[in-house]
C-alpha cells in the first residue's frame, strides 16, 4: 500500500511517529494510502526550517516572487487532468466537479501574480515641517494553513498563494482524509521556482494542530473545517497571540419568491444541493419557498430531476452527476440525520438511505433525498448535514422567509430566486449573511473580491483571497521621518500637532 510522506524543505519525508491514518477510495470503500501523523517534534522542526528559508524569500522583491506565481499557475493548468484525478480518487467528486476545484484555486493563484500592486505602501510628503510619512506592508514571518477535506485543491491554494507571495513561509497542514493534492501542488510549487522551505506540508490530526497553534513561531493562522473547530483553533490561537482567521460550517437557505422562474430555481437547487454530495460550505441545503403555490410548484419540479439523479464513481465519467460522502462514518450520520427527520415528523419525498450501486457496495454513496414540511426545531434544520439531503421549509411571506436566514446560526451564503428588483434589493441589503446571490445559487465570489461568511460560519478578521488576503498576511509599519533643513525646532515636551 502507498505511504504517503510529509513535504519538508522541498523533498518527500517519511514519517517517524509510528501513528498513520487510513486514507479511503470513498468510491470503493478501499483503503489506498496510509498516512504519517506528525508529531510536536516533526512539527517544531518543520517551522524551523521554514523560519530560516522565510528571511531570504522575504528579501525577494515582489516581482521575482509574483513570476513564480506566474509559473505555478502554468504548471496547475498543465497538470489539470492529473490534479483532478488526485482530488476526484480522495475525494470522490466528479471529474468535472474536481476540476472547478483546481480552477477556483488556480484563479487565487492568478491574482497573486498582480501582488506587487497589493502590496505598495502609503506616502505622505510633509505632513509637517521637514515631515514625511510612509507606511509599508511588511510579511508576518512562517504561518499555518489548516485545511479540510471537502476542496483538496482550492482551500491549500487560497492558503498558501497568497500567503506566500506575501513574503511569507507557510506550514500547511491538509486534511488527512483528502492529502495527495496538496503534497502534489507543493511539488509543482517547488518546481516554478519556490525556495525549498517556503511551504512545507506536515501531515497530522489535533496532535500536529495542536503543536502549530503552540509553536511561538507561528504568526498567523488559516483554517477552513467545521464550525466546533474554528472556533477552538481561533481561541487557541488568539491566545496564543496570533493573528487569526478560522472560517466554519453553514447551513445555506434559498429563498423562492412566488414571481421566481421556478424551472430556474429547481436547477438552481438541484446544483446547488446535491453537487459533489451536498460537501460544500455554499451548498444549499434549505430551500424557501413563499406560498403555498410555490412550494408545490418547485417539489413538482424538483422530484422528477431528483429521481434522474446518477450517482456514482467519478471513474464513470460522464454518467455520473455526483460521488460517494467521504467517509463510512459521514454516510452513516448522514443516514442517522435522514432518520431523525422522519422520527421528527418531515415529509420525506425523496428517500436516499437504502441507496446501493452494483460493484460499488462498499462505496459511501448516499442517494439524493429531499424533506418537505421541515421546521426550525427538527435536526435536520439545525445540523449542517454535509450531505445530498435538501429540505424545504415552507414560508407564508417573504418576512416570515428572511427572519429564517436571519436567525440562523450560520451565515456563509444564501440565495433568493425573484423577478423583483425591489426585493432582491431588501434582501441583499438586510440579510446577515457574508456572500449573497440574486438569482444565483451559489455565490462564491470571484478571486479579486474575498470570501468569508458572519455569524458561527466565521471567526476572526478579514477575509479570504482577493484583497483582503493581503492584508491578513501582512503587517503595516508606519515610519516618521524628519529632516531638519532650515527647520528651527527647540525640545518639545508636549504631545503636539505636527504643524
Ligand atoms: P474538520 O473541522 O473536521 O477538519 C478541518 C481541519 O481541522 C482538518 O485539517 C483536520 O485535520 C483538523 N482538525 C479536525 N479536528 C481537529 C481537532 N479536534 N483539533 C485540531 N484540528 C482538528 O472539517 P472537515 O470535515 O474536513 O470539512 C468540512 C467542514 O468544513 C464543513 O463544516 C464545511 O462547511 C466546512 N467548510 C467551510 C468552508 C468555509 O470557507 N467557511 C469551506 C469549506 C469547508
């Protein structure tokens, strides 16, 4: 069986702590790799190294450190296909699907390569007499990135582009369910020309976390995953005295107006909730419809395309629209959550449980199933299911549809379907959610805007990617000069005005 390594100081690195974890084929139920957990002392010495490699990639001017951007983003578009096939084997998303995963990592990666722009300072000529002010953004020193399994391209990618051609050396620590693409990206990173050191990639669970979030040297930290562990990673971290930003789980609600298109939105929901198995921190999992007459309407349209649903390996290629959950214990909560619902008094209309594929039996595939009748109290609204389930909350008004996204615990994205300008405008203008989309399902901005969610889907400042990523991976030094060039100045004992 293949083992897998750490990637320190640009070389593979077996593991030395005895502790492995599995790693699955969830389209198979396979176990196909095993992977190293780090220990504290691997840990430790990865930062290390990264601190000594980080001073002389800091002095690289930021040109010469955005044309290794610029390389990087060749060899990702060159090595696609193989990138895809890394993500859809851990993952078990679609190849299409995976693919969407590398592009909207690649596309982090290409405005990186505009970061000389991002990071010119402030200057003010005399600001006083003889006075002048310039602020400069200066890199944080070595940094963590934590991420999960669900985007095994894009997440190691908003982590570690940004953060690198900011100056900065980065640990990545991956999910150790889904961690070939990143050791593979460190791989091709290495090969545009990155300094070996720059990123290193430790694998490991709570015990290599852990170590980062104690490791003095670490400056800042980046985390994606669920809800309970942003949370502990930001307060152990913040703690710790570090600048940090831990982004978590969601539970995202469409709303359908009466005057929506109603084919549209039922397209919509189908992408938006059953795509690569429901694992998307924007997937929908709620829809909205206002009306009686809406929410019959949208259930008669969305049963028929639920039932046309294939699901399958991404090695069928094309006759699959999504995979397997990652995990023997995701299908089963999945399940358990499924049960609850009907225990809870939903209307089940579309029932994924028994759901079993020729050849594949010991694959975690768990088939499309939609809710109806769901209401605020039952487990399947409260939980982030992570899952192909859909569930319908039925409201009377749009009123009644909003205070439902308001109040919920989560706010990363939500959506609304409407013809009306005037309520798509209220909408987007009073929803406490992060990223909205208006007759879009699943808005994930673009990589020059920034993502991040309010409420328990995020925890810290800023943003990810786009201009605020730069920010986050950088200090700011403001430096006050004065020269003293026909200038009569006596002592000055009084905090003063500089004029
Ligand atoms: P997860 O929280 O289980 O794991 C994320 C990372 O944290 C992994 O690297 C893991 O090794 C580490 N980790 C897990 N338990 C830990 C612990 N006790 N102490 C320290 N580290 C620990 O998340 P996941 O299951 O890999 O990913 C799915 C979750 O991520 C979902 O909740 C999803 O909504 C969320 N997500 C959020 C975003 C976002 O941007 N808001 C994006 C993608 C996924």
């Amino acid at each position: 069986m293949q083992e897998l390594t750490h990637y320190i100081n640009g070389v593979h690195v077996k593991g030395t702590s005895g502790r492995f974890a599995d790693v699955y084929n969830p389209a198979t139920g396979e176990v196909q790799a095993r992977l190293p957990l780090a220990t504290p002392e691997e840990v430790n010495e990865a930062v290390a190294k990264a601190a000594i490699a980080q001073v002389e990639w800091a002095k690289v001017n930021p040109q010469r450190r955005a044309r290794v951007m610029m390389k990087f983003g060749a060899l990702i578009n060159e090595h696609m296909e193989e990138l895809a096939e890394l993500v859809s084997r851990e993952h078990g998303k679609t190849i299409p699907d995976a693919k969407g995963d590398v592009q909207r990592g690649l596309e982090v990666v290409e405005v990186c390569m505009g970061a000389p722009a991002m990071l010119k300072g402030e200057f003010m000529d005399s600001a006083g007499p003889g006075i002048d002010l310039t602020s400069m953004r200066q890199a944080l020193g070595v940094v963590a990135g934590i991420t999960p399994f669900n985007f095994p391209a894009m997440i190691p990618l908003w982590k570690m582009a940004p953060a690198i051609v900011c100056g900065n050396a980065m640990i990545l620590k991956p999910s150790e369910r889904a961690p070939s693409t990143a050791l593979r990206l460190a791989e091709l990173f290495s090969e545009a020309g990155l300094p070996d050191g720059v990123l290193q990639v430790v694998n490991g669970d709570k015990e290599a976390v852990d170590s980062l979030l104690d490791n003095d040297t670490i400056q800042a930290v980046g985390f994606v995953g669920s809800t309970p562990i942003a949370q502990y990673i930001y307060g152990r971290a913040a703690t710790n005295g570090k600048r940090a930003q831990c982004f978590g789980g969601a539970k995202n609600h469409m709303i359908i107006m009466p005057d929506a298109d109603i084919d549209k939105a039922a397209d919509a929901l189908i992408g938006a909730g059953f795509g690569a198995a429901g694992e998307r921190c924007m997937a929908i999992s709620v829809a909205v419809p206002v009306g009686k007459d809406t929410a019959d309407k949208l259930v008669a349209k969305l049963l028929p395309k639920i039932e046309a649903l294939k699901v399958g390996p991404y090695t069928s290629g094309d006759d699959v629209d999504y995979g397997p959950v990652i995990t023997a214990a995701s299908k089963e909560r999945i399940v358990g959550l499924i049960d609850s619902g009907v225990a809870q008094g939903a209307t089940l209309l579309a029932d994924g449980r028994g759901f079993s594929l020729q050849g594949y039996e010991n694959g975690y595939y768990v088939g499309p199933t939609l809710f109806d009748d769901v209401t605020p109290d039952m487990d399947i609204y409260k939980e982030e299911i992570f899952g192909p389930v859909l569930t319908q909350v039925r409201a009377d008004n749009y009123e009644e549809a909003l205070k439902l996204v308001m109040d919920n615990q989560y706010g990363n994205g939500t959506a609304i379907y409407t013809a009306d300008g005037d309520t798509a405008r209220d909408f987007a203008s009073r929803v406490n959610v992060g990223m909205v989309g208006i007759n879009f399902p699943i808005p994930v901005p673009l990589s020059y805007f920034s993502f991040g969610g309010w409420k328990k889907s995020a925890f810290g400042d800023l943003n990810q990617y786009g201009p605020d990523a730069f920010k986050f991976y950088t200090k700011t030094k403001t430096v006050t000069s004065r020269w003293y060039s026909g200038i009569k100045d006596g002592a000055a004992l009084n905090f003063q005005a500089l004029d």
